[in-house]
C-alpha cells in the first residue's frame, strides 16, 4: 500500500515508501530516464512512453505518479509540444525542475575498433552538438529515432559493421556496449530543464527554499497589454526569469473567445511567465490579483522550488 505523503528537503521530492511511479518518453537509457533518476532516485519505478502525450495520459490514469518532462535546452531551446500539452491540461501541476547536464557519449559494440567507425548514429539534435567533433574525426552522421534508440539498434545488431552511435553513458552500460569517449558535446554548457508534473500540487513552500513560479496568461489585443502586465512584475520588483509567446491554435487550450462579442480570433497568443517568487509570498499575491484583472485568461501552472546548478 502506497502512503500518499511527500516533503521537500534541499529542492527534492521525498515519500515514505519510494514506490513512486515516473513516466517519461523515450526507452530506457535515454537521457530522459537519467533525468528521471537523478531527481527521484534509483527507487523510483519508472515508465516509458513512446511519446509526450502518452506521458501525460499516464499522468492523467495515475498509471503514473509523477511525469519527468523536458521543456527546454541551452542550446536548442523550448520544446514547444510540452508547453502546448501542459496548458491545454489543467489539472496537471508543475511541483519541481531540474536543470539536467547532457553529456553525449560516443559507443560501439564490444568487437568493434573505433578505427573501423565510419557513421555515427543518433538523434538529429545530438548529432548536431556534436558536429565538430565528429567533422574532426571523420564521422559522417546518421540520424536516427533517438539517441537510447540508436544505441540499442547498435546493441541488437541493426546498423552496419562500421556504426557507432551517440548516447547517454546509461545507454552504454544499459545494452553492454563499448565506451569509446564521453563528454564529445561541442559545448559543454549543454543542459535541458526539466519540469516534475503531478495532479496534485506541491506542498506548502519550505522556508529556506528558492522557489520559482510559472504562470499562462492571455492578454486583450489592445495598445499597451503586454507593458501594463508586465509593469506589475516592475512595480512589486519580482524578477521575471522567462517569457515566451505561443499562438493559441497550436493547442486545444484556453480562449478569449466570446470576451468583446467577437469570437475566435486568428491571432491570439498565450505568454508563458517564470517569475523567482514563491506563489505565498505577498507581493506575487498582489501581482497575481492585478493581473486577473487585466488577462482573459489566466493560471498559475505551479509553484516549486528552484534547482539550483
């Protein structure tokens, strides 16, 4: 039987019997899994998902306890479909983030000389981190499904005699492959930050914690919206870490449609928010009182403390 209590200590979620279940996508070995691991532990059962919606519909069975869900990186920036599903859910919280280091590995099978690699398989995105080390060596890159995907084709026989692929070290140890280098990333400020879902909200705040709180807000389309909203962050002095804008149609999610007598708009847009404030502070209460009075729509879409590197 599963006791449904948790705590924070140092930024981290903690339950009493760590039988926490985690979805996340991809198959095991990929860099979400590792994701996964470092924030819940190696006792946390997890669960992979082919793709992000199907980490969300486990979320949403409580198949799942818990969802492990990238939403952007350093270098390549927002992965948009998460931002998309998670305002288009509005019983999905977010109650933590980490900011996971990726660290690309180059890999081939036991037998295999790494002077006999030619190609190198691997997701279109970690090829391209790794471009110049690869054009230094005289890799010619393949794109595959995935990174832990491609390692395990390497694993089970299906690339070519001169194939390498490019993985997480989970995936070299996961389908017994040889390590050839890690760390081959052509950047090493190479991070993606992950955000921890749940049905349920995070826990009373914790003093001592940093915490961050996200929010989704549409504005009317009139003169001056954005700086009248935004001037509330200015005028409470609450620093504001992240705004992003979405066209509203890319998802089945939140409208001011019938507000002005007009009815769906063409051009309407949703603004993600990050602001380094716990929610029960008094000033991001004042903040967010004056903001539902000038946004159709508005939700804080969680409040969690912050992951520090």
């Amino acid at each position: 039987r599963r006791i449904n209590f948790w705590f924070w200590s140092g930024g981290r979620e903690f339950y009493i019997d760590m039988t926490l279940k985690v979805a996340y996508q991809g198959i095991p070995g990929a860099y979400s899994e590792g994701a996964a691991v470092e924030y819940f532990g190696e006792e946390a059962v997890l669960i992979p998902c082919s793709t992000f919606d199907l980490v969300f519909e486990k979320l949403l069975s409580r198949e799942a306890d818990r969802a492990a869900l990238p939403f952007e990186n350093s270098l390549a920036g927002t992965i948009y479909r998460n931002l998309d599903l998670l305002v288009a859910h509005d019983n999905v919280h977010v109650v933590g983030e980490l900011d996971f280091r990726v660290r690309h590995c180059l890999m081939t099978k036991q037998e295999t000389n790494i002077s006999q690699v030619k190609q190198v398989f691997s997701h279109p995105m970690a090829l391209a981190q790794c471009e110049r080390y690869m054009k230094d060596r005289g890799l010619v890159p393949v794109e595959g499904f995935d990174t832990a995907g491609s390692a395990k084709m390497l694993s089970d026989g299906e690339l070519t005699q001169n194939a390498g692929a490019i993985a997480s070290r989970r995936a070299v140890d996961l389908y017994g492959l040889k390590l050839v280098e890690a760390d081959i990333e052509d950047d090493e400020h190479n991070f993606t930050r992950f955000l921890i879902l749940s049905l349920e909200k995070a826990p009373k705040s914790v003093a001592g914690l940093d915490y961050k709180t996200s929010l989704a807000i549409t504005l009317e389309n009139k003169a001056g919206a954005l700086c009248k909203a935004l001037g509330i962050f200015s005028a409470l002095d609450l620093f504001m870490t992240k705004i992003e804008s979405r066209h509203l149609r890319s998802f089945r999610g939140p409208s001011t449609a019938g507000k002005d007598g007009e009815g769906d708009k063409i051009w309407e847009y949703v603004f993600y928010i990050d602001i380094a404030a716990d929610y029960n502070d008094p000033k991001t209460q004042t903040a967010f009182t004056l903001l539902q009075q000038i946004t159709p729509y508005f939700r804080v879409l969680g409040s969690y403390p912050t992951h520090g590197r």
